[in-house]
C-alpha cells in the first residue's frame, strides 16, 4: 500500500477496464477510483482519521491523489473533498463489514473458504487445468508460509506443478490477467520473486455472480444480476497438489486431465461419466481416453455405470481387473507404462544446470567490476611514465623510435605542437 500510494498503480491491479458508460475519461475515473478506495481501506485499517486521509491525498505529491487533486485543480476544493469523503466513508464500512484476518487461524479459515471455491470452479482444457496445478502449488504454499504473501521462483513452481518453466510463466501471465495473483516484485539473487494471492475470484472465473450479457457493451451495467447456473465442478484439491508432481502426470501421460479425474473420484467415489465430465471439467472424448489409461493402470475399476477409485489407487498401486491383469505397484511404474519416467528428474537437472550457469555469471561478472573498480585505465590523453624517455622526448614504448611533434604539457596531459 505504501507503494501504491507513493507511485501509483504501476502495475495495473486496479485497472477495472469497464468502458461501458463512456470512452478513456470513464475508464481512467474508475481505475482512479479503485486505487482510492484501496488507499483508503488501508488507512482505515491502520487508523488513520478522515482529515488526515484528505490532507495526504490533497496536500501530498503521491501518485496515488493525482485524480483528486485534478479534481480540485477543475472543480474545487469541496468537490474534491466530497468525492475523497465518499471513499474514505465506503472503505471505512467496507473494512467494518469483512471479518479481519489478525490471527493464523483467521488465515487458514480464509484459505479453506478461498480452497473451497477454486475446487468448484471449472478449470476446462490444458491452460485451465495448467492454472488450476499453479492455484493448487501457490495454496499449499501459503498454507505454510501462513499469508497470502508468498516467496517462489518460477523453476521451483515448474517443479511442484510437474511443467516446464515456459508452462508455469504462461499459467503464471494468466492469473495476474485475471487478477487472481499479483507480482510484488521481481525476487533478488538469492529469493525467488514475491507473489501475492488474491482471495476474491472475479466473475470470469467462476460460477458467481455475474449478468446476463457479462462483458459486452450494455450488459455489465445494465440488467438486474443472476446467478449462472454450477457447472457441478467439484475437486480434491489436496490430493491434486499431493499426485501432480509424479513424472505419471507429466503432459505425454495421464496429464493435468486425468489428474482431475483423479481428483474429482477422490472427492466423491462412484460416479458415472457425465458426473466425471462435469466435476472434472473435461469433455466426454477426453474422460473417455483417460478412463481407459486409469482402467488399464489397475487404479480405476467399473461396477455398471459407476467409475470406482481402486483401494490404494492414490498411492500409485492399483488392484486386478477385467480390464487390466497386470496393475501397477507404485506411481514409478505407472510413468514407465505412459513412457514419462525420468521426466521430473530431467527438468530438476536441466533447472539445477540453469541456476549452476547463471551463478557462475554473476561471479565472473562480479569479479569483472571488481577489477574495473579497483584498477581503472587510465585517461588516454594522460602521459605514461612508459611514452616518455629520460630528456623528456614522447617515444613509442614498443619500438623506442621518438614521436615528433608530441610533447607533455605542464597539466601532464599530451600536446602536439
């Protein structure tokens, strides 16, 4: 918040991109809005009074009280003020009405609500179920870390989502679009970068609130709000972070789909393939494919309609079937099967040689400015003791042959006469 308040919203976390009542003028207005009611749920919060919130943002040079001092520089003082006091009055009952997180329990019961959601959201295709891993990695994180602020590299986020790195930084541009993560900085030579979960799903994504034309022109501002109708997406997300890592859920293997059909019997055993497609967000050719890859493994057995979890399934050993007489023992087995064994172990090894290489840079460049620093070279119109002979001649030091012309002028620097 002190960063935002002193540079502004740099980053555009505030941006709402809502043209819907007018052109730029509209859609700065609100941005500007937003950023004040952050600023001001802030000060609330640490106990700021409202007279002092109108004399930083009026009287102050932050970023952040740009738009009300062009307020007051167009229309007035008191018109500013009206619109900093509507602000600091809807942020002030804003703060008052949520239940404030001031213990780690208060952060776990957020995060299980916050947990909840993302299960019943429907993550549909590869990007969808790629983003759902990085939700699943950045919550276990936070659950550890015990704040939404969390500190993770993007080759170490590669490695618990079981991708590669340009997987995990595509997954990660996703969510900071859809506003559910924010970047808070960029990390240092030693830390991973500093991220930040946001706990409220926009509409977007999930299956709440929202209008009936949603972001087309008319629709978001017009039209009393509904409720869209639940997909029935439903997910295990522990044991979706506890399996995603394993080479058997590599791209070429099982993948991020039938991690979620994994997940979605984990949740609730004996279900037909319509409640598989829906609670796992996957098309019915999809469910089909990895259902036979599951029945083949051993982990999934068929009583009529009813897809069944095997006994031990979640640990990678699977039970004799009609489908399958030979089932896997261990989740090493399974990759060798699909043909990704040894997939996470390349990716470890190829990030260990990246961070080997890259430190190794940063020695050598280290040492490079050392040296630079401790021995600069000298000025080149600057005489050397080697140009110059005994008599005072400018002689070139590789020959010895004397330089006409060329003589040492009292400030020691080089002269032609």
């Amino acid at each position: 918040m002190h960063k935002l308040l002193v540079h502004g919203d740099q980053d555009d976390a505030y941006a709402q991109g809502n043209l819907q009542r007018g052109g730029k003028n509209t859609a700065a207005s609100d941005h500007a809005w937003a950023m004040t009611r952050a600023v001001a749920a802030d000060a609330v919060r640490v106990g700021w009074d409202r007279a002092s919130f109108l004399q930083v943002m009026l009287d102050g040079p932050y970023k952040a009280g740009q738009h009300a001092r062009t307020l007051q520089h167009r229309r007035g003082y008191d018109k500013a003020a009206t619109w900093l006091q509507r602000a600091w009055d809807g942020a002030q009952q804003y703060v008052r009405s949520i239940d404030p997180i001031s213990t780690r329990q208060d952060f776990h019961a957020a995060l299980a609500a916050f947990r909840s959601r993302i299960e019943c959201t429907p993550w549909k295709g590869i990007a969808g179920k790629t983003d759902l891993r990085n939700l699943v990695a950045r919550m276990d994180i936070c659950s550890r870390a015990g704040s939404w602020d969390h500190t993770v590299s993007e080759r170490d986020l590669a490695e618990r989502m079981g991708c590669s790195r340009t997987t995990a930084h595509n997954s990660n541009q996703r969510l900071l679009q859809t506003k559910l993560l924010r970047q808070l900085d960029n990390g240092s030579p030693t830390e991973g970068a500093r991220w930040m979960l946001i706990s409220q799903l926009p509409s977007v994504t999930s299956h709440h609130w929202s209008t009936p034309k949603g972001p087309e022109a008319g629709g978001a501002m017009s039209g009393p709000d509904v409720r869209q109708p639940d997909t029935g997406a439903d997910l295990d997300s522990l044991t979706a972070g506890r399996l995603m890592h394993f080479d058997a859920f590599a791209h070429h293997g099982l993948g991020g789909s039938g991690l979620a059909v994994l997940a979605a019997l984990a949740e609730r055993d004996g279900q037909t393939l319509s409640e598989l497609q829906a609670s796992a967000s996957i098309s019915r050719p999809t469910a089909y494919r990895h259902l036979g890859k599951l029945k083949a493994l051993g982990l999934i057995h068929q009583e009529g309609e009813l897809h069944h979890l095997s006994p031990t399934a979640l640990e990678g050993i699977g039970a004799p079937t009609q489908e399958c007489s030979d089932p896997v023992t261990s989740w090493t087995e399974a990759a060798e099967r699909l043909g990704t064994f040894g997939a996470a172990e390349r990716r470890r090894r190829h990030h260990e040689a990246q961070r080997i290489h890259w430190r190794h840079e940063q020695a050598r460049l280290a040492e490079r400015r050392r040296a630079a620093h401790q021995n600069p070279l000298p000025h080149p119109a600057v005489a050397q003791p080697q140009h110059l002979r005994a008599d005072g001649c400018a002689i070139d030091p590789v020959t010895g042959e004397v330089i006409a012309g060329l003589y040492v002028a009292n400030d020691g620097h080089w002269i032609w006469v």
